[in-house]
C-alpha cells in the first residue's frame, strides 16, 4: 500500500486503484501512488462543492491567512520537498530548491492582493458597483515540468478568490502534490483544497464535470483544445496556459561572450521542458558564428546525471515519450543542419539527453517549426531584423519571446513588431507572479499572475442601484 494517499474532504484516502511513479534518471520504479477512480474525482468534486458557501462567506483576510499557512507548511517542509521533486521530475537539486522556495514566494504574492467593489459611478441618479464574486468549484490541471510552481498560479488566486479547488497534478510528477497535501491538510478547511492523481484518465471527466464552474489548465496545446471542447457544452470558464515555440532575435549590437551563457540558460534550464524556454534562436549573421561557438562551449560544459548528485547541471527528460520524441527531432535536425554540441544520448540508464545545439538548419525543419520542448537549440542566422521577425512570427503559437542588443530602443522597436504574449528585452522567461502570464494565438487563452490572474478566478457581477426608492 502506498503511503501517498490522496486528499478528499479533508481526509488522507487511498486510491481505488494504483499506479507506478518513476524516476527518469534511473528508470526505476520510486514508488506506487494512489490512482484515483472516477467516483473519487466525483466525490472531491463534491466536498469541493459543499465546503464553498462556507468558504466563499469568509473573508478575504481569513482566506489569506490560509493560503499564507500553506505557504509556511512548503517552507518548512523545503528541503524534504525539493529532494521529492528531484527524485520524480529529474531536475538538478538547486534548481528544485527554487522551485520550492519560488511556489513559497508566489503563494505569498496573492496575499498581497485585493478585489476591492470598484464604485463606477456614484451619482444622483444612480450607483453603479462592479464586485467580483467567487466562481464556486475549480478544476485546477498541472503538467510535469513544474509541478510546483505551476499549481502556485492556481491554488492561491482561486482560494482568496473565494473559490474551493480540486487539484490535479500530471501522472507522471504525482508525488510533490500528494506530500503537499498531506502537509496542509490540517491548515486548510476540509473541502477546500482536495488533491487528486490519475493516470492521464481523469482530466477529461473533470472538464465535463456539471459542479466544476471553472478548468484552470497548463499543459500541451493539444490536450487545452479537448479541455475547450469539453467545457463548450456547460459554457465553463477556462484558463489554458499552452506550448509555446518562443523565438528569441539577437540583433548585431551584443557582445557574444556576455549574452551566450544568459541565451543558453534561456534554452536549457530544466532540460529545455519550460513552456517559455527559448525554443529557436535568430542571430544577426555579424555575431553568428561567435554566438554558436559560445554556446556549444557553454554546452560541452554541461553535466548531466542524477539531479541528486552533486555537480550535475542538467537532469534527465522528466519521462520517456519526451525522451524519444526530443531524440526523434534531433535525428531530424541533423539531416537539416549542422550539430555543433551533444547529439548524443549518454550510454546510461534514464532519460538523458546531451544539451544540443544545430546551426545552420532551415526554417523548414521540425526542430524549427514544433516544440521540440527538449535540451535542443536550433540556431538560424539573418541579415534584415523584419525579416527575422517575420520568421518568429510565423508559428501557430505566441507564449513568450525575446529581443537582445546593447541598443534598446532599437530592441524595443523590434519586441514591438513580435506577436507573443510576454516579450522579454535582455533576458527570456523572467516570470514574476507580480506580472501577468498569458499567451497569444495557440499558447493559450486568458491571463495567469498579478492582479489580472486573481480576476480570473471571478465572476464580475455589477449591482446598478437607482437612487429611488420602490415605494
Ligand atoms: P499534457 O497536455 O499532456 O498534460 C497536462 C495535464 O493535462 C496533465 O495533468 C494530464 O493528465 C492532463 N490531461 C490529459 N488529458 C486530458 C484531457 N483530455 N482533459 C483534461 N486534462 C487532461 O501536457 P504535458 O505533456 O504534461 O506538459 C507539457 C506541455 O505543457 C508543453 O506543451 C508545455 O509548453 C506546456 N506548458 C505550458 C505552460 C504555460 O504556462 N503556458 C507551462 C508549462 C507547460
């Protein structure tokens, strides 16, 4: 029997059925975690749904307090957490330990926050006042890349919101949510936060559920079209946080040594699987060759291994089809264009993957076009900025992007003309909870973090009184 257990109505339960995690750097079965039922899934639902009016009739101080103690619990528990995380994701342990203490200052951010009644107009005539009222039960879907920071973007907005929630984490990072809730149970009001994990099998009858007022989702841009679909019917709120295929433009102004290493940080943190990673690089053709040979120096450098051993830069793919589709796309790639760094896949157990630089590859290529969501950079040259703009527009996607020159208004005039949804100026996946996340075209609909983020999890509702009384 496992000793996860999930968390339904403020109590720990076993799952119905069972289901292997492992750990991608080994391969190896870590441990067996509950597999929730669709009855479990319906019974979350409903505590979630009968710990709402209560819940929703706190006040915005008291919900605070709550999402401020979860917030304690995880920094108390960092270092065991961080360790969990490694061990189901594959991430190096520093990068874990910011996570986890990242997921702390997040929580602690919405705390910050307010949905004040906004007076629209306070006349003779009339008074007009536009609340935001909480939504009810929220369906909260997390992917594997972060399965901790990610569900900071949801759980706290939509508790202070006044919102109960049902969480569900990816079947493949289940671990890092089961502890977290078994941590919290006591903090938290039976009901208002319950934590479910699946096999891939429960997230579609979540979408569909009748009592779910509102899918918040991060995950692939394939899966956020289901959710869409399966929301139409009962017209569900949504929030899709999709994929991305970020270019980043460096114009011919920068000094390569400088922004080679901030350019493959970009491009390799996390093994690549960010949804703001760099996915394609467009260097003026002046700083070209400098810039590729830096960053397949940067790269040779990398140590990969176990993200608990010391030393290691870079962990394993967090699972197995990521890990033969990113070692499809490089086999592409080399046909392409030219590999200048790695390529190779270490002569190892887990889900390694060398950080990989192509240069010279055509536009035309799957690592160009998809996301290769992977350690795989391709790198294009161009001589005309619109033109390199006009190629960095031409994606289905718009999540991130960035522009790179010592000149910023000239930076600025290009990060203008780019359709994304956060454009970022010297640097590339700087996400702050204080500022508004969201994508263009198919990255996504709707907005996560600041102010905005909170408003999400709302239903405006506008009270217009006439100063007149009925009688
Ligand atoms: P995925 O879409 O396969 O899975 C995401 C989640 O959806 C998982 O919890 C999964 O169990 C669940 N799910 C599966 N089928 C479902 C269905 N029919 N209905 C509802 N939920 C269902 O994505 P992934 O492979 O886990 O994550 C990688 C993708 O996520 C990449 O494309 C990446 O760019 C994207 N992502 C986006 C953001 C963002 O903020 N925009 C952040 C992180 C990752």
């Amino acid at each position: 029997m496992s000793k996860y257990k999930l968390l339904i109505n403020g109590e720990l339960v076993a799952g119905d059925k069972a289901m292997d995690v492992v750990n991608p750097a080994t391969e190896e079965v870590l441990t067996e975690c509950p597999w929730a039922s669709e009855d479990q899934l319906n019974q979350a639902v409903a505590a979630a749904k009968a710990a709402f009016p209560a819940w929703s009739a706190t006040s915005i101080d008291e919900r605070k307090k709550v999402v401020g103690a979860i917030a304690d619990t995880i920094e108390a528990n960092a270092q065991e957490i961080a360790q969990l995380l490694v061990q189901e994701q594959g991430k190096p342990l520093q990068e874990a330990i910011g996570e986890t203490y990242g997921t702390v200052a997040f929580f602690r951010y919405f705390m910050s926050l307010d949905l004040p009644v906004k007076v629209i107009e306070d006349s003779e005539r009339r008074r007009v006042e536009a609340h935001h009222k909480p939504l009810g039960v929220i369906g909260a879907i997390v992917p594997w890349n972060f399965p901790l920071i990610l569900m900071s973007f949801k759980i706290p907005p939509a508790l202070i919101a006044g919102n109960t929630i049902v969480l569900k984490p990816a079947p493949t990072t289940p671990l890092t949510s089961l502890r977290i809730a078994e941590l919290v149970k006591d903090v938290v009001p039976a009901g208002v936060l319950n934590v479910i994990t699946d096999k891939n099998d429960l997230g579609a009858p979540m979408t569909a559920h009748p009592d779910v007022r509102k899918i918040s989702f991060t995950g692939s841009t394939a899966t956020g079209a289901k959710v869409m679909a399966g929301a139409a019917g009962l017209l569900k709120r949504i929030t899709l946080e999709l994929g991305g295929n970020d270019a980043g433009i460096v114009l011919d102004d920068v000094d390569p040594k400088k922004v080679a290493p901030q350019l493959y940080d970009s491009a390799f943190r996390n093994s690549g699987q960010i949804c703001i990673a760099m996915k394609r690089l467009y260097v003026h053709e002046k700083v070209y060759d400098e810039i590729c040979e830096e960053l397949s120096r940067i790269a040779d450098e990398a140590i990969i291994g176990d993200g608990l051993e010391q030393g290691t830069t870079m962990g394993p793919l967090q699972n197995k089809m990521q890990f033969d589709k990113v070692k499809e796309l490089i086999e592409e790639a080399r046909d392409k264009g030219k590999v200048i760094a790695g390529g190779e896949v270490p002569d190892q157990k887990g889900y390694f993957i060398r950080p990989t630089v192509v240069r010279d590859i055509g536009d035309d290529a799957r690592l160009v076009k998809e996301e290769q969501f992977g350690p795989v950079l391709p790198v294009l040259s161009f001589s005309d900025e619109d033109d390199a703009v006009t190629r960095a527009n031409d994606s289905p996607w718009g999540l991130g992007g960035s522009v790179w020159a010592s000149d910023l208004d000239r930076a600025h005039s290009v990060a203008d003309k780019m359709d994304a949804g956060t454009i970022w100026i010297n640097q590339h996946a700087a996400l702050d909870p204080s500022l508004p996340f969201g994508g263009s075209k198919s990255s996504g609909l709707g907005t996560e973090l600041g102010q905005e983020g909170l408003e999400e999890f709302t239903q405006l509702k506008v009270i217009n009184m006439k100063k007149e009384t009925a009688a």
